[in-house]
C-alpha cells in the first residue's frame, strides 16, 4: 500500500492529495469536519448495550441504524420526532457535529421526556467549563467519560486521518427523567 501525500492547504489546514479528486474548498473542508463517523468498534458495543431503533444526526453514508434523521429531515425542528413509542422507536442515538452541543441536548431531554421507555444518548466532548455540559449533568441520567479515547473516521478520503486529542462523553438520558435537583450519574466507562 502506498503512503498517502499530505498537503498542506491555502488556509492552513491540511488535506490528503487523492488522484482525480480536486482539492477541497475551505467552505466544503468545513462542512466536513462536522460529519466525522463514530467508528464501528464502539458502535457495536453501545448497540449491544442499548439497540438503537435511530441515528438522529446521520447521512445514508454514515448512519448507524436502519431508521435515521439527515440534515434535510432537520433533527433539531420540533415537528421531526426522534423517538416514537406508538411506532416502536424507544432507542435514539446522536452523534452530532461538536460546533453546538447545546440544541441538541436540549432536543434530546425534551425527546427522553416523551415516554417513560425512551433512551436518548448523545455523544459529545468533555468540556465541563461549558454551559452545555452543567445543562447535561442536570439533566442527564448518567455521564459516562469515554476510555479509551473514541477514535473517528474520517468522512471523506480527502480528510486526513487523525487521532481523537479531546475526551469525550456519553450522555444518557432515560425516559421518565430524574428527581429534581439530582445532577447525573458520571462515571469513566472503559468501552474497549
């Protein structure tokens, strides 16, 4: 196998040189920074655990379940429904873009809310300084801090592979919700 040729790109950032493939655009490198895929190996050990029933951030390329939302369907509207539990949809899986985490956890508790049956868990960083991060540790059934580190694939063949440098976290909100004034479960959770 031959060694893939990175560039480094007008902008600074840097991009693997495909034949027949031209160069991304700076609009379109960013686009495609937020769609990295959660790899398969800790895919297959939250699906053995929880069975997601949908993938609420995904495309056809990259989704993890049968059923999913794309950016079209517009996961965050409130007249796209994540779970449904008069169709059998219980489970809910997110793995959105890392930019804005706050509209997404806002979507996920007020869809665990739905049913006292329903899981929503949405993977993130671990940024506790964050105003997103207090809104999930009270919200939140349970945090799990994620070792070793969840290592992305890269959406397009363009993008560089890289190491995963920031921690991240599993949140997990259960239908049904939690007393109030209790903050969330956390705990480090050795997934592999």
């Amino acid at each position: 196998m031959s060694k893939r040729k990175v560039v480094k790109t007008a902008w600074g950032s840097k991009q693997v040189e495909v034949p027949g493939l031209p160069e991304l655009t700076r609009d379109e490198e960013v686009t495609l920074r937020q769609e990295w895929r959660t790899p398969n190996d800790f895919c297959n050990v939250l699906d053995g655990e929880f069975k997601f029933d949908i993938d609420v951030a995904a495309s056809i390329e990259n989704t993890l379940c049968e059923f999913h939302i794309d950016i079209d369907e517009n996961a965050l509207s409130t007249g796209t429904p994540w779970v449904d539990p008069s169709d059998g949809l219980l489970r809910a899986y997110c793995n959105p873009g890392f930019g804005n985490m706050m509209p997404w956890l806002e979507k996920a508790i007020s869809e665990a809310d739905r049913d006292p049956s329903v899981v929503v868990c949405v993977l993130g960083l671990c940024a506790p300084s964050t105003k997103w991060w207090t809104t999930a540790v009270h919200a939140a059934s349970e945090i799990r801090l994620l070792s070793p580190r969840v290592q992305f694939q890269a959406p397009d063949q363009r993008i560089p592979q890289s190491s995963n440098a920031r921690d991240c976290a599993l949140f997990i909100f259960r239908g049904g919700g939690k007393p109030l004034g209790r903050s969330a479960h956390i705990t480090t959770w050795r997934w592999k």
